[in-house]
C-alpha cells in the first residue's frame, strides 16, 4: 500500500500545475511516468498539442470493461487577491485540503490513479479490465472526451464511473430545503457523523449551447432611418424564445423539465451608430423528454417565422450539443455502488440526479444503455474561491483491513471508490 505522503504528494503535484484550458498535457505525462514505474500501461491520445488525454489499462480485456474517468483540467482562480491561500499549491487548514481542483477534480482523479496503482502492486486478480479515460477540457469544451470516443476508446465499455465530486458539506445541506426536502434533509444528517453527505448520481441532464446572431446594417445614430438595427431584431427574437422556454414542455420523470439560462447579449459597435451585428449566447440543460435536436428545431421555426418580416436577418449557430446521461437505478451495477458506498462513507448514500453534465454524456453517447454512476470525492466548493477536500473521513471495519479512527483523505476517496482493499471494483466487475 502507498504511504500517506505519496498519496498526498500525487495530489499536491495535480494541483500545482495550472490547467486552466491548457497544459493538461503536462500532467498526462507525469502520470504515464508514475504509472510506467509501476508496470501499468498507458497510452496518450491528443486532442490538440499540449492537450493530450491519457488512457491507461489494468487487466486484461474481455466482456466486462469497467472504465473509470476523470478530467485534468479546471476552471479559472477567479479574483487571485481573494484566495487565502495559493490556488495552485495544496494547503492544509482546519482539516481541509485547499487549491483549485482539489475537489474539482484532482482528487477524483488522484483516486483513480491510487486505486489503479495499490490494485496493481497488490496483484489483485480482476474479473476484466479497467481503463483509466483521463480527458482534457472538460469544463469548457469536453474536446476530450469527444476525440476518446470518436476513436474509439468508449465501445467496448460495460460500465462506467465518474470521479466528479458527489458530496455537500453537512452544514450546507442543512440550509439546503428548497432542494432537497426537509424530512429527508433531517434523516441524512441524523445518520451521518461525517463531515459531508455523498450522493450516487446516476443521472444528469444534457447540455445545449448555442448562439443566435442578428445582421442589420449600420447608419449613423442622427439618420436611424437608413439603417437596421440588429439589437431591435435580436431583442424580438429574445421576446419569442423567453415565451418558449416559458410555457409547458415534456416532462422528464427522473429530469423534470429542461434548464434554459440566457448567458451572454451583445450588440453594437458605438454610441452614435445603429448598431448592425448583435448576439446572444445561451444554454439549455436538457432532457430525454425534450432533447437538444428539438430544441434547436423549436427554435429555429421561431426564427423561420420572425425572418419572414422585413429585414429580419436572424441565424441560429450550435455551439454544443450533448445528449442527458440516464442510468436505471436498478442496474447491478447502480445498486452495487450504492451498496458499497454506504458501507464505505458510514451513512446513508441516496441516488440523486444532477443538471450540470460530464464527460459521460459522449462516452454513453454510442450506448445509451450504459450505467454511468458519478461518485467522487469532493463537495459543493467546486469552481469557488477557496475550494477544497475535506482530509479526514471515518474508516468503517473493512474485513481484511485494521480500521481506524481517521485516515488521510486519499485513502478515503480510495474507499469511497474502490473500497479499500477489498477492492469493490472486483465484486462490481463480477455483476456486469
């Protein structure tokens, strides 16, 4: 078994490199190297270069592929002034492990390495293969697991994993009754003497980006009359979508209802000219019940409509289009990470559905039939100011391994994915 500080010293060397919609290339090569050290195979596969994935294989391939997957990149620090500590290098404080991706997702992916490399050492004996999908650009683009699955890394999966953060800090649950509701609020916490309340996420919606651009023509502001405005023709536009994403739509029975954020407006070049380009960015978590394509082609009659008036100049352009991840809660594999998780987190580990996407959404894209269960370590700090793992976590009686009162936090992401020495992912490859 890895030593407490070579646990840490993965993460801490994670978190040190700055992976803000770059260099995730750098990591992949560190991890081959420590991987390379210790027998296990790998592979990089580049998106663009400096922006390389990293696959790697334990165990030989056969009807039952297990994959498990987690993104090198992470979001902007934000406002750096405001950070109480350096973002990008790993601090320890009042329990807690602090540095951007450190809970999204350094330490999901630090686990996975981990578990690989104990399983590895340990010459544990697998019931197939697991394949480490480590991907690039996640936050923004998902470039990664779009060139993983286009060649052809995802076909032969039978189950998957996603190393996301599933966790929110107990304090934040409880304030959390517009979410959740109070009597199940009130009956987690009672059941948890930890420091966080994880969930099995075994669905989550889809995501829809998309832009739509009005063309007018400029004039000067004193003579409006010879020119188009765009920012009037998009503002019409704008009007007809709002009563779209308004009224009733299909209803998901595990989603609901789709998700639609208008996030970004622009328009114009000057103060004294009739503006003749204007545009709006916006993004729609969608559903099986009301998909992305139809979206788009809901939208697209509206603009029809709109461009038959005179002038008109409207344009609808896909930016991102990925389809909802919707696993059956009663797959075996579902119900055996729900079963070990709740032995391994000592508290009761509900499933729960989530809007924010992953990179599941295209490696489930071929099989839409694909239980893809989202457990990681981390909480609801992701992409804040200070964000951070908790270090410390109760270790159950585990047959075969002396429990303890605490154990350093890599060692509990390793049970709450693998559990610990028994390794979960055996019994988990055996109910495929």
């Amino acid at each position: 078994m890895m030593e407490k500080t070579e646990k840490i010293a993965i993460l801490e060397k994670l978190v040190s490199i700055d992976t803000t919609d770059q260099a995730e290339g750098v990591i992949a090569d560190y991890l081959a190297d420590l991987f390379t050290q210790h027998g296990i195979q790998t592979e990089k596969v580049a998106s663009k270069p400096g922006r390389e994935n990293l696959v790697a294989y334990l165990g030989e391939a056969t009807d039952k592929v297990l994959a498990v997957t987690g993104h090198m990149d992470v979001v902007s620090i934000g406002d750096r002034s405001k950070w109480t500590s350096d973002p990008f290098t790993l601090t320890a404080r009042d329990g807690k492990l602090f540095g951007r991706g450190a809970t999204d997702m350094k330490s999901g992916l630090a686990a996975l390495v981990i578990a690989m490399i104990e399983l590895h050492d340990q010459n544990v004996p697998l019931n197939g293969q697991i394949k480490l999908l480590a991907t690039v650009d996640e936050e923004k683009n998902e470039t990664g697991a779009q060139t993983l699955t286009a060649q052809g890394y995802a076909d032969n999966l039978t189950a998957l994993l996603v190393a996301e953060p599933s966790g929110v800090d107990k304090q934040a649950l409880a304030n959390s009754t517009d979410k959740f509701p109070t009597e199940m609020v009130q009956k987690l916490l009672a059941a948890n003497q930890t420091n966080e309340q994880h969930f099995l996420i075994f669905a989550h919606n889809g995501s829809l980006d998309f832009k739509v651009t009005a063309t007018g023509k400029t004039a000067h502001s004193s003579m409006p009359e010879l020119g188009i405005n765009a920012i009037d023709h998009l503002l019409a536009y704008y009007n007809r979508q709002k009563q779209y994403f308004d009224q009733k739509h299909p209803i998901d029975d595990v989603l609901g209802d789709i998700v639609p954020v208008t996030t970004l407006i622009n328009g114009g070049e000057q103060i004294n000219s009739v503006p003749g380009h204007a545009e709006l960015t916006c993004r729609v978590r969608t559903t099986p019940a009301l998909t992305g394509d139809q979206v788009i082609a809901d939208l697209n009659a509206i603009i029809a409509e709109l461009n038959q008036q005179t002038d008109m100049n409207l344009a609808l352009t896909v930016i991102n289009n990925q389809p909802p991840v919707k696993s059956n809660p009663q797959a075996p594999f579902i119900q055996s990470v729900q079963k070990i998780g709740a032995q391994k987190l000592s508290q009761a580990y509900p499933l729960m559905h989530v809007a924010g996407g992953t990179d599941a959404a295209h490696f489930a894209k071929n099989n839409p039939n694909l239980p893809v269960a989202v457990v990681g370590p981390g909480n609801d700090t992701s992409h804040m100011i200070d964000e951070y793992v908790d270090e410390e976590r109760l270790l159950c009686q585990e047959s075969g391994h002396k429990s303890t009162s605490k154990f350093d936090f890599q060692f509990k992401l390793l049970n709450l994915i693998f559990g610990g020495r028994s390794f979960s992912p055996v019994q988990i490859l055996k109910t495929l």
